[in-house]
C-alpha cells in the first residue's frame, strides 16, 4: 500500500515527486514514456523558466529527473488504464485506490493526476521535422525567439487570435492563416488585431505544408474556396488550434470539464477526497513549465494534509 501514485513523470509529475520524497512519503511515479520529462523534451530552447535561461528542453528534462532521483524517488514505467476506488475510507481511514497498468496494479491512499496535456497538430507535411526548429504550439514560450522575424499563427480562435496579438510586438510581420472567411474569437480580440499595423488576415486557407532546410523558412498554403495554392517565407509556424487533456483514462473518476481538464483549485484537490491533479490536465489559465512545477508542489502539500487529517 503505497501513500501516494504519481501519475505521469512531466515537469508537474517530477516535482511532486520530489515534493513527496521530501515529505517522507512512500510514493511512485508511474511513467509512460521511456523517458522522463514530457513535453519539455521536445522543446529545442526554453527560455522564460526562472535561472535557466536558454537551456534547451531535453536538458532541463533530464535536471528535473536527476533531482528526483538524487532524492530517491521511485518510478515505474507503465501505462495507465483505469484507476479503481476500491473504499472510501472515513473519518480515520483514508480511502483505497488501485491504479491498473498494463505492466501491474498499485494499491494507494491518494494519487496525484500529472498526465498532461497534448497540442492538437495539423498533420502535415514538414510538421513534425521542424517542431522545435521553427514550428510552435506555444507563442508566449517560444515567440521571444523570433523577434523582428516573421511568424504565421494558424487557426481562428481565442487562443490563435492572442497568439497573433502577442508575437505582433515584436515581429515585423504577422500572418493568420484560418480556414474561414470570419473569425471565432472573442470580438474584442479581433478588434484588437484588426487594429495592427503589421498583422496580415489569410482567409479561406490552410496550411499544407512546412519548407526549411534547417530550420522553417517558408509554408504552403491552398484557399480551399480556389484551390490556389502559394508559398509565404516565414520564420515560423505557431499552430494554435487547440489542445487536449490526457484524461480519458479517468474518466468518472472526478470531475471534468467538457473538454476533459480536470477541475481544482491551486491545491488540486479534485471532486473526489484522495485524487489531486498537477499540470496541464488542470483547469487552470496559464499552461507553462513553471505552473505545473508549481502545482506539482501544491498537490503533494494537500496530500500531505489529507493523510494528516486521515491520522
């Protein structure tokens, strides 16, 4: 009978699990991936994360994983498919989960979620061979980097149209390529783009394809009205339509949203007492390497206090 399963050995999972061993817990990060790190392994540069400046995405990952298990942290590699309450426990007892995997099951008292999130790709030609080298899913992330350059945002909503907003202060230009002929995002969001000079609208169009040598120096995009199909140079490719939970494991476990983010507050308690959420699968604002650290902390100090109360 573990204490707590950690969920997912992201940033958010790495840091409750150093949150955790600290805290003198007997604990275990389960990991899908051969490595750990998640999505921060496939950044090429990140630059906004406190102290590190310019480090790049598999480093910082390997730091994080160094620093749990400096402190001896266990970790067991597996997919997770299906978390069971097993009891509800009471006043005096916590309750009892058991976390399937296809290589075993775990019993514990509580479990942290920290599976993340996935940016929804477009699936085309080039994509996945300059992700990291031009092509983003994250403008406030990476769009430092291509200051006084030339980005294109793709998609039409919210998310796109704030991409477009932020990465005009300091490009020189600004494409938005989406398929229609009007926009989905908030109207005082396009009126503030409208509003820029140096932001250009390509409507009725997809981007079909990702050029570069090195790094991305053009895309390809066809007006699915015309067929018409024409390069534009560019310095890179901000793909902005939408992103997605890795929740469906957990589905009538706690509550969701319609889109499947987990809901709690900053400390992650869920809807359901023993289950707590770190990172991008909580609904929450900010999605960033420092967030999930930090609600990785916050998750294991409600931990703590639930098995506290549970004494």
């Amino acid at each position: 009978m573990k204490d707590l399963v950690i969920i997912g050995s992201g940033p958010a999972g790495l840091s409750a699990a150093v949150y955790a061993k600290r805290a003198g817990l007997d604990a275990i990060v389960i990991e899908k991936d051969p490595v750990s790190g998640g999505q921060i392994l496939i950044t090429y540069e990140v630059d906004n994360y406190l102290g590190l400046p310019g480090i790049n995405g598999f480093d910082m990952g390997t730091k994080f994983r160094e620093h749990a298990d400096k402190l001896g942290a266990e970790f067991a590699e597996g997919t997770v498919t299906e978390v069971v309450k097993v009891s509800e426990g009471d006043d005096s007892t916590a309750p009892v989960f058991k976390v399937v995997t296809d290589q075993g099951e775990y019993e514990t008292k509580t479990v942290i979620l920290a599976t993340g999130a996935s940016h929804n790709k477009l699936g085309i030609k080039g994509e996945e061979e300059f992700t990291g080298r031009g092509v983003s899913y994250c403008a406030t992330c990476d769009g430092a980097f291509f200051r006084n350059k030339v980005a294109v945002v793709n998609g039409g909503g919210d998310v796109a149209v704030e991409d477009a907003i932020f990465l005009a202060r300091g490009c020189s230009k600004v494409y938005l390529v989406h398929r229609r002929d009007e926009l989905r995002a908030a109207k005082i969001l396009q009126e503030e783009l409208m509003s820029l000079s140096n932001v250009e609208i390509i409507w009725d169009s997809v981007v079909e394809e990702v050029k570069g040598d090195n790094k991305v120096t053009a895309i390809t995009v066809k007006n699915v009205k015309s067929g018409e199909k024409k390069d534009i140079d560019t310095d890179a490719l901000f793909v902005a339509i939408g992103i997605h939970p890795l929740t469906e494991s957990f589905t009538g476990l706690c509550e969701m949203d319609e889109s499947g983010y987990v809901i709690a507050k900053e400390d992650g308690a869920t809807s359901t007492q023993g289950v707590f959420v770190a990172g991008d699968s909580r609904k929450k604002r900010l999605r960033q390497i420092v967030t999930a650290v930090a609600d990785g902390a916050n998750a294991v100090t409600a931990v703590q206090d639930f098995l506290i109360g549970k004494k």
